[in-house]
C-alpha cells in the first residue's frame, strides 16, 4: 500500500500542538492522543490511525471539517489538509509547464506604485519572483540583474549573504518562506522545480531543514515588514499581498510607509538608486 506521507507528518505535527483540556498525572504524550483526537472528530480510533498512517482513505470534507476543528486548524492550514488529503490520483498534480508571465496590466500597476515610493513585487509559484518595480529592487534585491533560476524569493532569503543583513527580523521572515513554501508543496506535490528547490535549501541550509520539518503552513496577507538598508538605514513598511484574478498563483506585493514618516522620506531617497532596467524589458 502506497502511504502519504505528508498527510502523515502534518496530522502528527498538529496533533502534538494541541494541548488537551484536561492532562492526567504522570501524562508524557505532548499534544492530544490519538484517541483523544478521535473522540474529539466524531471517528473511530482504527479510521483515525490510519489515517495518520498515511493511508489513501479518501476522507470526505465532513471528515476532514471534523478533523479540523478537533485539530484547531486555521483556514490556512484546513485548505493544506485537504490538499494533501486528495486521492493519489488527484494529488499527481504538476503546474503548468509553461513559464509565468505577468500581464501588461500589472507591469502598469507596479509603474503606477513607483510613482508613490511604493516598493511592490510579484511572486509566483515556488516564490520566483516573475517582477519587480524599480523602488523593490533598490530596496530589496536587484533581481533583473541574476541569473533567471536565482530570481527566487526563498533562494535569495536562504542562501544571499545580504538578505540577513537586510530583514532584522531574519528568523522569522525565513521560517515564515518556509511555511509559504509548505503551501505550493501542497498543492504541487508533483512540481520537479519545487522539489529541485527544496533539495537545494535542504542540502545548503540547517535552518531551512529544521523548519521545513516544522510542517508550518502560511498565506501572507498584510502585516508590517522591518527592513535595514545600508544606504537609509532601518525603515518599517506594511504590506497587502493580492491574489492577480489572470492568475490565482500570481502575488502582488505592496508596501507602504504612513505619509511624513521616516520611512516614506528613506524610501523617497531610494527613488534616487536605479536600477536601469525598465520593467517591460524583464
């Protein structure tokens, strides 16, 4: 029998977050037993064994619904369980072979965003970064300027002397690219680019390995994002991610400083670097 073995690290990750409401003396098991997660979704102790065996059971959305909530599980991670909770059959799913593009009319946008300081990307999937508007890559990384495998977000986080330097908060914006990464796994278990990826942060990276074994799944939404840069120094910025509608595996990131602060006048001194690359010629 063919076991699934995502399914099965995820569910034994979530289980052992779990804290259950009441813990015995003398208790060792950290999380909820399986018999307790069980009882807890309304299934038999066997279903739920094999289940986290990494059995092919196909559950049904009630099932995995049930799951979820004895599990405590975000929207995030409810969406990932379901991915991995697909037939073999369903799960062989590889992303289109063709490349990325990015519309004429995000290109506008991020041209639009330059003319307001405002640093915006687009990442696709396995976090390539498929654009840049001039203001990112003075702030960020010049990405025009690499070699077109190197233009990854997750590479350049993992494995660009730079990138520490530039993030303060680099352990958590790592951990948190790792957990982005966990979400296209799920949902391209078959992608040779993701997998070639992994292979590659794995072998270069301790930190990496540890979180990817972490099974932390994460969408970014908005938030706040601290940056350092050795031309105007330390500069906190908010961010919108936003699904493109030409593509659901397309991300418009843009950042922000509040009108007068000092990160907008370190971001108006940013407009004076450029790169030189227009952004219809990337």
């Amino acid at each position: 029998m063919v076991h699934n073995a995502e399914l099965r690290e995820f569910l034994r990750s979530r289980r052992a977050r779990v804290q259950p409401s009441v813990a015995g003396p003398g208790r060792r098991v950290p999380g909820l037993r399986r018999e307790e997660l069980a009882a807890l979704a309304g299934v038999s102790v066997d279903y739920y064994v094999r289940l986290e065996q990494g059995r092919n059971l196909n559950p049904s959305d009630a099932v995995l619904d049930a799951l979820a909530r004895a599990l405590e599980l975000d929207d995030v991670e409810r969406a990932h369980l379901s991915d991995l909770a697909r037939p073999p059959a369903a799960r062989r799913r590889r992303p289109p072979r063709r490349a990325q593009r990015v519309s004429v009319a995000t290109f506008q946008l991020l041209e639009t965003l330059d003319a307001t300081a405002s640093p915006a990307l687009v990442l696709g999937r396995r976090m390539d970064v498929l654009a840049a508007n001039r203001i990112a890559r003075a702030l960020i990384a010049d990405f025009p300027a690499l070699a077109a495998r190197d233009r990854n977000y997750a590479r350049f986080v993992f494995l660009d002397e730079n990138a520490r330097a530039l993030h303060p908060d680099w352990a958590q914006v790592a951990a948190d690219t790792v957990a982005v990464l966990r979400v296209d796994a799920g949902r391209y278990p078959d992608d040779p680019d993701l997998s070639a990826l992994v292979g590659e942060l794995s072998v270069k990276s301790e930190e990496f390995v540890r979180w990817w074994g972490d099974h932390r799944v994460l969408a970014r939404t908005s938030g706040t994002k601290r940056y350092h840069h050795p031309v105007v120094g330390g500069l906190t910025l908010t961010y919108q991610a936003l699904t493109l509608p030409e593509d659901p595996d397309q991300t418009l990131f843009a950042y922000t400083a509040a009108p007068g602060s000092p990160a907008q006048n370190a971001l108006r001194l940013l407009e004076l670097s450029d790169p030189g690359v227009r952004l219809t010629e990337w």
